[in-house]
C-alpha cells in the first residue's frame, strides 16, 4: 500500500518535471512577438530622434523658419548674400540627359528651371536627402509637382508628373523614385521642369547639375549675390540646352521684392504656456519653428527643463 503511495507521488514528481519546462518554452515563445514588437518600437523611436536632430544641426534649419506643408514653392524668407551649398550624396533626378529648355526668359515670361526629356512613366528621383513639403497638382501650371526640402538648404521642384509618389511630411533619401515623368499641367510634351530654389527663390539649375554628364558640378556650389547673374549666364552656355544662352537668367524681379520684404518685415513675437509632458521640440514643431529659434529667442539651452505653466516665446 505505502510502495502504490510512493509511486503515485514519484509518477507526479516527474510529469511536473516535464511539463514545467514545456510551459515555460510556451511562455518564452509567447513573449517573443512582444520582445520583437518593443524592440521595433524603439528603433523607430531612435531614427526618428536621429532624424531631428540632422534637422536641427542642419543648413536649412538656419534658413527656414518653419515647413509650410502644402503652401506654394514660394517661401517668405531672406535670401543671403552668400550661401554655401553641400552638393554631395546627390542623384540626379533623372537618368535623361537631354536639356530641351533653358532657365531664363522665354515666351515672354521667366522660366524658373530647366526642362529635361522624359517619357511618360520614367521614374523621377530624389535630387539629396530631405523632406517632401508639397504634394500638389496645379492644371494650368506645374501640373502634378513635388517640392523637397533638402538638408543642405536647398528646395526642389519636380514638375509635370504623370503621378506622385510621395506624400508631404515623408522623409526621402537621394536617389529614391517620388514620382513618374508626364505631361500634366501647363506642358507642350512628356518631360520633367525641374527647379532649384534658395529661400523660395529660384536658382539656375545649371549652375549645380550637369544633365548631359549626369552629375554636379563639384562637392560644393556658393551662391553670391553680387556674381549671380554672370556665373549663371556661362552656366547656362556650358551646360544649357544645346549650349546656347538665351539671356534673362537673373533673378527675377519676384525674388527680389520676396528678398526684400522679408528683410523688411518684422517677425510677430507670440507667447505659448507650457503644458505638462512638452519639450521644446514638440513646442516648436507645433508653432512651425525650430528649437534653436525657440533657445534664442527665450535665452535658454536646450538641456533646459520645461515647467509646465511657464510661457515661451515664439
């Protein structure tokens, strides 16, 4: 009677031995899933500040005020005297080498870039790293157009889509397809108008890109004011559509009242109350700042704590 006892009890003893690591193996296997799952949380949380802060370290974040998501490739902001542009880790736009129209004067109007041949469906790449800020269709003008702005300070411009890829806010690397050529909007012919702009001002492209050569025209480009007009007209003989100028490449009458109305301007000082759980980039990215501006403006560092009730200027 106790032998039958004690076997029962050894017989249990050893099926919890062997049932026991099996439930942990499902416990374990069960918590994988959520393991991988806070982990891809993490790592989109860690690229995301990374992304901020090349913002915020950024040319373009000296530059511009705020993104002004949507609005027109015209941005209200003072174009220096003189602005060094990084022009590497580009791609250019598309792999079509043939100019078919200059920027300058043409038709009795100003042609704000330069026009490339393209066919309906080629893909359109990123010029550099940056972020889409318009996403827009305009009939009677650019068409289906995307504008990016880029780390080094500059804007893009990708007109006469036949489709858009990308949507405003999205982070894009050089090289990656935004959209498909066409022949949308204000277009005689399948091809792609591509501008460069500085502070909403357009910029001969000529001056950066070399489309017959597929490539830029050094790891660094400075725009002068004062010698704008000349380096522009030989750009556009040396690498213009067919090599020939055809004049009216300064800059326009519109960039200059833009330029000189925003030095003229006086930026209008707000106040915003600190709510609990904000930083100073949430503040500023809801304001269409940045946090230098707000650290400037406020006389703090960023390392600063926030306390909630406290008023910030922007």
């Amino acid at each position: 009677m106790i032998f039958g006892k004690l076997k029962t009890i050894a017989l249990a003893a050893l099926s919890s031995l062997v049932v026991l690591p099996s439930f942990g193996q499902d416990l374990l296997a069960n918590q994988a899933p959520v393991d991988r799952k806070m982990k891809a949380v993490d790592t989109l949380m860690l690229q995301q500040l990374i992304k901020n802060e090349v913002w915020e370290a950024s040319p373009a974040a000296d530059l511009y005020d705020s993104w002004e998501l949507g609005e027109s490739v015209y941005v209200p902001t003072t174009l220096p005297d003189t602005f060094r542009v990084d022009l590497r880790g580009f791609h250019m736009p598309t792999t079509h080498t043939q100019v078919t129209s200059n920027f300058g004067a043409r038709w009795g109007r100003q042609h704000k870039g330069l026009d490339v041949k393209v066919y309906i469906g080629d893909p359109i790449y990123a010029a550099f790293d940056g972020k889409v800020r318009v996403v827009r269709n305009e009939p009677k003008g650019y068409g289906k157009y995307i504008v990016i702005r880029h780390t080094n300070g500059l804007e893009t411009t990708y007109g006469h889509l036949s489709k858009q890829l990308v949507r405003e806010g999205q982070d894009v690397r050089a090289g990656e397809t935004i959209g498909l050529g066409g022949n949308t909007g204000r277009s005689t012919g399948s091809h792609l108008h591509f501008e460069t702009r500085l502070c909403g001002v357009a910029l001969n492209p000529a001056l950066m890109f070399d489309f017959r050569n597929q490539d830029v025209v050094g790891d660094f480009w400075t725009f002068r004011r004062s010698t704008y007009n000349r380096e522009s007209s030989q750009a556009t003989r040396l690498r213009g559509a067919g090599g020939t100028y055809r004049g009216g490449d300064g800059l326009y009458p519109d960039a200059k009242a833009l330029a000189k109305s925003s030095k003229e301007a006086r930026p209008q000082v707000r106040n915003h109350k600190i709510q609990k759980g904000e930083t100073l980039y949430s503040i500023a990215r809801k304001h269409g700042t940045t946090v230098d501006a707000l650290c400037k403006l406020n006389r703090i560092q960023k390392s600063v704590k926030l306390k909630p009730g406290r008023v910030l200027r922007y």
